[in-house]
C-alpha cells in the first residue's frame, strides 16, 4: 500500500509508514510530533538497520533561517567594520554583495600600514583604490607589473600623505604611481631612486608641503626647477645627501618658495657657497630650522650672513671646517636661536666657551635632523604625527 501524502509537509501521526532505502534497511517517516514523543521516551535510537527522515514545515524552516544582519542597516554594519582589521574586511567583503559594498567604504580604509611587507602592484592599486588618505609603505619591496599598461589607475587617488622611505619600487612603477596622486600634502621618498620625469609628477601636487628627499638619486637641475617653482606652499623641505650639482643648489636657492619654514640641504659638500647661502637668506626670510651640515666651502662670510636672520630657531653647520670658532660668536646676534649643532668640528672646550657665550642657545641637542621625516625616534605607527594603525 502507497503511504499517504501529507498535508503541508507532514506525515499525520496516525499514517507512519514503512519504506526502504536504496540500502535496504527501513526508513520511518514520521511528523514532528511523533519525533518528540518518542524522544522523550527514548524509542528514537539510531542503529544500522532503522532511521528516521524528519520533515519540516516550510514556512518555519523559511522563517527559523532569517539572516539577523537583514535587520541591520547598512550604517550599523559599517560601525562594527570600524572594530574589524583589515584582513578580516576582505574576508568579510567575499560574504555577499551587501558586504562587499559596505566592506569598501572609504571611511574603513582612511589609513593603512604596509610596511616590511612585499607587495604586488596590483595589489597596491587596488588598496589605493578604495581611497587611503594616510597610507605607510616605509621598506616595502613593491613588484614591478607585469605589464606597463597596468600601472595607470581608473581614477586619481585621494591619497594625501604618503611614506616611501626606503621602498623598493622602479622608476617606471613610481612614476606610475605619482602620476595619479594630484592631492598629496606630504611625501617621503627617501633613498628611493628618481629621475626627471618623477620630479614632474611631484610638482604637479600644487597642495605639496612637506618633501622628504634625503639621500634620493637622480635629482638633476631641470627635476630640481620643476619642483621648486610650482611648489609654491612648500614648507618643509629636505634635500640632503642628494649630490646636487653646482646647478641644482643655484637653482634652489634662486627658485625655492619664499614660503620655506624648514630646509635640510646638508651633504653639498663642493656646491654649497657663501654666495648661495646669501641669495637664500635674502629670498627665504620665513626659515625657522635650517640644516648645512657638510657643506665644506662655507666661511665666515655664511655666518655674517646668518647673523640677519629673522626667524631662525635652528641652525646646523655640523662639520663645516672652514668657518672658523669664533665666528660662531656673532650668532649671539640672532635673538631667536634656540639650537645649534657643530658636530664633528670644535673641541669640548671650545663648545664650553660657546655654551658660556650663547647663553640662551642649546648646543648638540640633536644628532639627527627630523626637516620633512615622517618618522623621527622609535615612533614606528605613525608618519608626520598621523597614525598608520587602526
């Protein structure tokens, strides 16, 4: 005899039926209440030769699974994304299409630290892409694309502070990258390699003003021009150790912003002048912090020139050798001097007799200039003051 059908997916209590799977052994089919009943009587017991199929209805089943993040809007989902780091927002955004769109809000992706790590371009175009203001990429070693094609992106980026410091990454994908950031504040490339067309790419940042360069090759006249005439609100500037020619410090000194707040051009050990230094001082008169340290041809004249300072609270002329002690004396002239450094260049006595001089100046505070760096100290999740971290 067939078994009956049952009415909105149940087996009434009264019509259970015997029939047998594909194994052979029987199969009980019985309603959920029958299930119950026998479970609180201990008859429901598993074994090899019986088993029970338990239907359920439908429409419970249909409302037993609603998903409870229906319930939530998309601005609650967003606050607890806040909480998530980053690895678990890309999982997330693989759930559905609601979380992929949630998981891509720019307001998740503000900042970003990607430091020590390799990275794909592709990968770094698509992390950009999702529009990261501060993003840290201090010693990462970036793969150069497959093909060149690739390194141009959909859209400018909104990235505005930006730390290359020691990044491994080609020309070519640099000034890929460069060529689609237009709002950048700050950027750090130091000891990165560079060449005309990137220093192009860099004075196109009209809202540029802090630039870090130190130790950076392949700055020549013609890159230096461009950086320095179009970058009007400059305020921070750091140039060290760049072997600038005799042409790229006259041209820095000639075209730089009279906006200038803070210079590092030590390391210009056969091109930076007294002459150099006067155009500059007469240009610049906002400097407030500036480095000349191993600049070798500098005399006694940079120091008469110095001494009309208005503004400067930081001076550094750190193994300068043919500025003679006493020069430094006349500095007491300079009613804003805060700090001076001569490493390498006097003895302990003589900085004792400058120390008795210069009452009110610190002398050797700082071995190390912090002029545009993002990172200064051991303070390693965060670039200009902004954290990198959630």
């Amino acid at each position: 005899m067939d078994p009956p059908v049952a009415n909105k997916g149940r087996v009434p209590l009264t019509n259970v039926s015997n029939t047998v799977n594909p194994r052979g052994s029987k199969v009980n089919i019985m309603s959920d209440e029958l299930l119950e009943e026998q479970c609180r009587g201990g008859l429901a017991r598993g074994n090899d030769d019986t088993f029970f199929l338990f239907r359920k209805d439908p429409q419970k089943a249909s409302a037993g699974e609603e998903n409870p993040f229906d319930l939530l809007s998309d601005e609650i989902i967003l606050h607890i994304m806040k909480w998530l780091p980053k690895k678990t927002l890309i999982s997330c955004s693989l759930v559905n299409r609601r979380f992929y769109r949630v998981a891509k809000d720019e307001t998740l992706w503000y900042r970003m630290d990607l430091s020590n790590r390799t990275l794909q371009y592709h990968g770094l175009a698509e992390v950009l892409s999702r529009g990261v203001i501060v993003l840290r990429l201090a010693q990462t070693n970036i793969a150069n694309p497959m093909l060149y094609r690739c390194l141009d992106f959909p859209e400018e980026l909104k990235v505005q502070y930006l730390d290359l410091s020691m990044c491994t990454i080609s020309k070519a994908a640099l000034h890929g990258l460069l060529s689609n950031c237009r709002e950048l504040v700050k950027l750090s490339l130091e000891h990165v390699p560079l060449n005309e067309a990137i220093c192009v790419e860099i004075s196109k940042n009209q809202r540029l003003e802090t630039l870090n360069l130190t130790m950076c090759s392949g700055i020549d006249s013609r890159g230096l021009q461009f950086m320095t005439k179009l970058l009007t609100k400059l305020h921070s500037l750091n140039v060290s150790w760049t072997n600038l020619n005799a042409n790229a410090v006259r041209d820095l000194v000639l075209y730089l912003t009279p906006n200038i707040v803070h210079l590092n051009a030590a390391g210009c050990r056969n091109t930076m002048t007294d002459e150099n230094v006067s155009i500059l001082m007469s240009r610049c008169q906002k400097l407030v912090a500036l480095d000349l340290s191993d600049c070798t041809l500098l005399t006694e004249h940079a120091i008469t020139t110095l001494c009309k300072a208005r503004k400067l609270e930081y001076l550094s002329l750190s193994r300068c050798y043919n500025i003679p002690v006493t020069a430094y004396l006349h500095l007491c002239s300079v009613k804003t001097l805060r700090f001076l450094d001569l490493f390498g260049l006097v003895s302990d006595q003589a900085i004792e007799t400058l120390r008795h001089s210069l009452k009110d100046v610190g002398i050797n505070k700082y071995y190390h200039s912090s002029v545009a760096r993002p990172t200064v100290g051991t303070k390693r999740t965060s670039i200009w003051g902004l954290r990198t971290r959630d």
